[in-house]
C-alpha cells in the first residue's frame, strides 16, 4: 500500500490509517516542505508488516517511555526505509530481533541506539544524529556522513564489507584509527578519500599502531567532496595501517579529477 499526503500544514496521523492485521508493505510519503510533513504520535499497529518506506515524516512518540517506541507493534518488520524523517522518540530507536534491513536516508535521527541482534545490512546516508550500534550479524554497512557526528559499533564480528565516508574533525578526541579498527572483520572497504587525507595527519600515531585489517582483499579510496587537496600522497605509515596485515589485498585509489572525468563520461552519454 502506499499514500501519498499533500497537505499545507502538519498533520497528525491517525491511529485508524495504521491498524491492519494484515498489511505486509507500506509506503508514506508526505510533502518536502518540513512545516507540513505529517506526524506519527502512536505506535504503528501493524503485526503483518514486513517492509515500511516513511518519507518526509516525523516521528514524536507520545510515550517515549514505552519500550520499542513507533515501531514495537511491528512484530515482523524486516525492512525500514526513513527518507528525510525527523525522529523525536527518545527510547532506544530499534530493538526489534526480526529486522535484517535498515536504511536511514537524510534527516535529523535523535536516536542513540540500533540494537538489532540480527541485522544484516545497515546504510545511513545524509543523517544528523549521533549513532550506536549493537548489531552481532551486520555483515554490510554503508555509512555516508558529510560531517562528523559520534559514530560507535560493539559486536561486529560478522562485518564483511564497509563503505565510509565520514569526515571527523580534525581536533576530535576520538582519532578516526579508534573508528576503522571497529572495522577489522571486513574483507570489502571503500574509504573516503577524505578519511585518508586525515590519516596523514597522525602519521607520527600511526608508527605505533598495528593494523586493524588482517582479513582486506580488496580496498578501494574514492572521494565524497569535490573540494579538497588537489593530489593526495599517502604517507607509508598510513599504508601500513590500512594494509600491513593484508599484503595481498588489491588498492584502487580515485582521484577528484578521476571522479570528475567518470562523471563528465557519464552524463554525455
């Protein structure tokens, strides 16, 4: 099923639209414009559901003491879809053992929380918020973050493929070296080129450092600003830190010019 809401001023969503034994997939989509995006105040009442797609939507949980919060009636939702939602519900955001799938898409995400005991692929892409993740079985995680925000995972022995784009600040007590060795399963990693540039900054640390990734085959450096230092150098120390524990891994690194060009191709076709 999907709805699509064109109204002027923000709305409140009633309980009455959401409460079917039967729905497995649903698409919301309300209007762009933030001062009348609709408002979802209720848990969602939806036991069959499997797939949800919410987009342009705010979530203000009126009971933000109730465990599970909007989504705890969705005992079999497996994946969720938030486009440009705003999420105001302060319990601990998933905590569902059935999801597998779960994709935060721009927005502002106050949760601290993802605690899915089976999700398999996680991507967040454009969101505000800081994130926390207990996810024991993620095996894929996109993480695509033009600006710093906390970013901490426990338990993720099972991650097999990474792409990172976060850019942290430079003063930031938590070096980013702290953020890549919660990576240290993978065998797929695709790093922004800006990560790397911040890694120069901390050769003289990274001397002393072993590399996290003993498992890489493949490493891939690609940039997500267009502005930037126009020709990266990697410095050894940080070679070694990304590969000195996988020798054999193969390296492909996309220059802002290269990336530009592949571009250009693209939309002259």
């Amino acid at each position: 099923m999907t709805i699509l809401l064109s109204v002027k001023k923000r709305i409140e969503i009633p309980n009455s639209l959401f409460m079917s034994q039967s729905l497995e997939d649903v698409t919301l989509i309300g209007p762009t414009r933030y001062y009348a995006q609709p408002e979802i105040k209720s848990s969602l009442d939806l036991p069959s559901l499997t797939t949800l797609h919410l987009e342009n939507v705010i979530l203000n949980h009126e009971n933000p003491g109730e465990y599970g919060g909007i989504f705890s009636k969705c005992l079999n939702l497996k994946n969720l879809t938030l486009s440009n939602c705003n999420i105001n519900d302060h319990t601990p955001f998933i905590s569902y053992p059935e999801f597998s799938k779960l994709t935060p898409e721009k927005g502002l995400y106050s949760f601290a929380n993802v605690v899915v005991p089976h999700l398999k692929n996680l991507t967040v892409v454009d969101c505000r918020g800081p994130i926390k993740i207990y996810a024991p079985e993620l095996s894929s995680l996109m993480y695509q973050v033009p600006y710093y925000d906390t970013f901490f995972a426990n338990g993720l022995s099972c991650l097999e493929k990474v792409d990172f784009y976060m850019c942290p600040f430079e003063e930031d007590d938590a070096p980013i070296m702290k953020i890549l060795e919660q990576f240290h399963t993978v065998k797929y990693l695709t790093l922004g080129l800006e990560v790397v540039e911040l890694l120069d900054l901390y050769v003289d640390m990274l001397s002393n450092l072993p590399s996290p990734f003993a498992n890489l085959t493949s490493l891939k450096i690609y940039p997500w600003k267009k502005e930037g230092k126009k020709k990266l150098m990697v410095h050894r120390q940080v070679k070694n830190f990304l590969l000195g524990a996988s020798s054999n891994a193969t390296v492909s690194i996309y220059s802002r010019k290269q990336v530009k060009a592949l571009k250009d191709a693209t939309s002259a076709q």
